[in-house]
C-alpha cells in the first residue's frame, strides 16, 4: 500500500466511525511494526477526543507517535517533535478542542482529515529520519 493509500484508508475507517482518530492511525499502519492489530487497537481506544475531553492532543497525532516510538528506537523524542510539527503545519493545531473549533466555532480541520494528515506526517517524518 502506498503512504497515500494509507492515509485514505484511515481516513475511511473514521469516515465510517470504524475506529476512533488514533485506532484509525494505528489501523493503517500496524504492519510496520511488531504488534497485532488488535492490541494496538485496543491499546489506543482511550485516545478519542483528545483523551476523551477533547483538552488533550489529537487523537489522530497520537496514534502516529505510538507508531513512531514502536519502530524507531533511538531519539523518538526528536523525531515526535518532527512528527508533531508536520501535523500542525497541516491541521493548524495539535489540540483537539482547537482542531475542532469548540471555542472559536471554526473547525480548522474535520477529524477524518486529522487522520489523513497524521499518517502523511508520519511518512513525511520517516522520511526525515532516513535523510
């Protein structure tokens, strides 16, 4: 599967409220590393709404870092600064109550969107990392 494929495919399975933002992340992305599906699944089902009050991280931007820290084992606090930073040049925010406009009213980013955007940031950072 190609990175955009990928990110279309997490983007589906939040479309289609299949997976939480970070279940869809991990969805698209669990066979690069050593963990089961499932386990990754359920190890991100408390990451929706910004651990579940929408005042924490995105979802989506977690489940990439989870991914992230599983295959990259050396200065993953680096290259989660990398990762974070990509997603916020495409979502505007790293905060889900920002993302989703509570305060302001102005969605800066729909969530399948936010989904879409952290797992091309992940590639983005890997591809970073590779340099």
């Amino acid at each position: 599967m190609t990175n955009i494929e990928r990110a279309e495919y997490a983007r589906g399975l939040k479309a289609a409220g299949k997976c939480n933002c970070a279940q869809a992340v991990v969805a698209a992305l669990y066979d690069l590393t050593n963990l089961d599906l499932d386990t990754l699944l359920q190890t991100t089902s408390g990451f929706a709404v910004g651990m579940g009050n929408m005042e924490a991280t995105c979802g989506a931007l977690i489940g990439a870092n989870i991914i992230l820290g599983l295959i990259v084992k050396n200065g993953t606090v680096k290259y989660s600064k990398i990762l974070q930073n990509k997603f916020k040049e495409k979502t505007k925010a790293t905060i889900c109550k920002v993302i989703k406009g509570i305060e302001t009213g102005e969605v800066l980013t729909p969530c399948d969107m936010c989904v879409y955007n952290a797992v091309i940031a992940f590639f983005e950072t890997l591809d970073e990392i590779n340099k």
